[in-house]
C-alpha cells in the first residue's frame, strides 16, 4: 500500500495500480483501507483507461459502502459512460447531483450529454429547465433547449425559449442571437427576425459580415420589404459577389423596375460562359435592355439566352416580339 502511494507521488500511475493490486491480493488490511485501496484503485484504473477494472472494484467498493458520497457516483458513471453504458450511468449522476450540496454544472452537461447520445430528447426538456434555473447566465443551455425543442418538432416552444431569454437579457452570443433570428424566420415571422439583425449589427454583436447581410436580406425579403432587402443584398455583394448573389439582385431590381440596376449587377455574366445562373441572367439583361429601350442589346442577351436550354424557348420568344415591334415599326 505504500509503495503505491509513493508511486503515485513520482508519477508512475502504472507501477502504482500493481503495488494497489498487491495489496488488495493479499486480503491483510483493515476493510476501511481496503476500501481506500478500491476507491484509489478504481481513479487509477480510470486514468489508465481500463473502465472494465475501474467498473468492476467501484461495484464492489459500493456493495461495502453504506453511504457513497457524490462524487463516487460521479467517478462510477465516468467510468460507465467511458463504456457507453449510458443507461446505468444516468441515475448514479441523478444521485450524484441530489446528493451534492452545491450544483456542479459540469455533472448537469455530462448528464445531458447522456441523454443526447441516447437520443432521449423528452429527458433532456426538464433537465436543461432545471440548469436555466441553476444557473441562469449560461445562454447556451437557453440554445440547447430550444434545440432540442426543434429535434421534437415544437418550433413554436423553441421560439418561446429563445424569445424569453432575450427577454431576460441573457441571450448575448452571436450565435444564440443569429440562432433566435433563424427561429423567427422559421415560425413565419421574417420582419422581427430582419430587426433583430439589424439591431445586433448596429451593437455590434453580430458581425457585419456578407453572409450575415444576405441573411439580413432574405427577412426582408420574406417580410416584403423589398428596398430594404435590396439595401442589405447590395452591402453583402460588397465582400461576397457571387454569381447567385448578382442574380438574386437583378430579380430584385425587376420587381422594383431598377432596369439599369439589372444591366450594372449583371454585366459580369458577359465573362460567364458556362456558368448555372448564365441563362436566367442572359434573360433578365435582355428584359432590362428592352425597358431601357436599348433593341440591340437585348436582342444580344437574348439570342445568347437562347443557347441555354431551360431559356432557349421564351428567349425565342422574345426576339421574335422584338422582330415583330420592328417590322411593325417600319
């Protein structure tokens, strides 16, 4: 027993875990230090990576003990979870945290992390209620449950949760912030996921970013707010102009009839040969062409969008409406 100790002092846990294994083989001891022996065992085990040992000495240093302290339960469901033997390990860390005078938020999360793999969503509902209310200042177990509400299919619960997190002034990350804006979106309520955006740019807690603009633009584009959309989508092509960013402007440009908006936006397609987005860009530079009264160049982009088969027929179409206003003209 001593040897272990002093083995345990220089650091060669392994050398430590023998002499232990000596001593307990030898059956000499008193039980109160046999059961010091098991208890340092099973920790020795554990940090060895043996969960089987650490398992088997801790079931058996329960059976001899009358009142297990919480953190001998903890140590137990350690070496359980270590196995994947979740459901065993969950009620000896529901134990643990009865038993334990101050909550450990630690032992809550690995208690959640075991629901999670067991993929017991309905038991992580009350579990993560009672750490809000433990402790209330860790937006992301405000997240998690709206998350897990979200894998039961209850977006409106998730919604609730988020929103009263806000509320309470708890909800401050950018990624819960970013996360209750996507909820919004999600439940049908574009306008207030479009101002708390913009309210959180303006803070500056969420980052200005090209992929947060066009997040910005697409709830208020959902909220048919269309010239704020336009104003949003045109900050992001600033840092991210992508072919399917210009394009969505140019659409935009047309229901606002902006027609040299579209020709600006789009006049990048020209060096696009192959492109996805090519064909419907062709058709929306020709239709601003023609509104700009400009016969040539939309007869151009659109005998280019005829090459393309999903535009090759309305493209036709148009040239021959333009070859038929030209006829008639003359």
């Amino acid at each position: 027993q001593m040897l272990g100790y002093v083995q345990i002092n220089r650091g060669a846990y392994a050398a430590a875990v023998k002499a232990f294994e000596g001593s307990l083989a030898l059956e000499q001891l008193p039980e109160n230090t046999e059961q010091n022996l098991r208890y340092n065992l099973g920790q020795l085990y554990l940090d060895q990576q043996q969960p089987d040992k650490a398992i088997s000495i801790l079931e058996v240093w329960f059976d001899k003990e009358s009142e297990p302290s919480a953190q001998a339960h903890v140590l137990l469901a350690q070496a359980l979870a270590y196995k994947k033997r979740y459901r065993k390990a969950i009620p000896l860390l529901q134990k643990a945290n009865k038993l334990s005078e101050v909550p450990h938020a630690e032992w809550y999360e690995a208690l959640l992390a075991m629901h999670y793999e067991l993929q017991s969503y309905r038991g992580c509902v009350p579990l993560l209620k009672k750490m809000i209310r433990l402790f209330p200042q860790q937006d992301q177990y405000w997240q998690q449950l709206a998350s897990v509400y979200m894998a039961l299919n209850d977006r409106d619960a998730a919604l609730a949760a988020l929103e009263l997190a806000f509320r309470n002034g708890v909800l401050t990350s950018e990624q819960s912030l970013l996360q209750l804006a996507q909820l919004y979106l999600a439940t049908g309520v574009p306008y207030k996921a479009a101002r708390l955006i913009e309210q959180q740019f303006n803070s500056g807690v969420i980052s200005n970013t090209a992929q947060h603009r066009e997040l910005l633009a697409y709830a208020w584009s959902s909220a048919r707010e269309r010239t704020q959309a336009i104003n949003a989508l045109e900050r992001a092509l600033e840092d991210k102009a992508t072919p399917e960013l210009r394009l969505r402007l140019a659409q935009w440009y047309v229901e606002v009839g902006k027609w040299r908006a579209v020709t600006e936006v789009l006049a990048p397609f020209n060096d696009i040969a192959n492109d996805r987005t090519s064909s419907q860009a062709r058709m929306l530079l020709g239709m601003a062409y023609f509104e700009l009264g400009e016969t040539d160049a939309a007869r151009e982009a659109f005998t280019q969008a005829r090459q393309f088969p999903k535009t090759s027929r309305s493209a036709q179409q148009w040239l021959d409406f333009i070859e038929s206003l030209a006829v008639n003209t003359v």
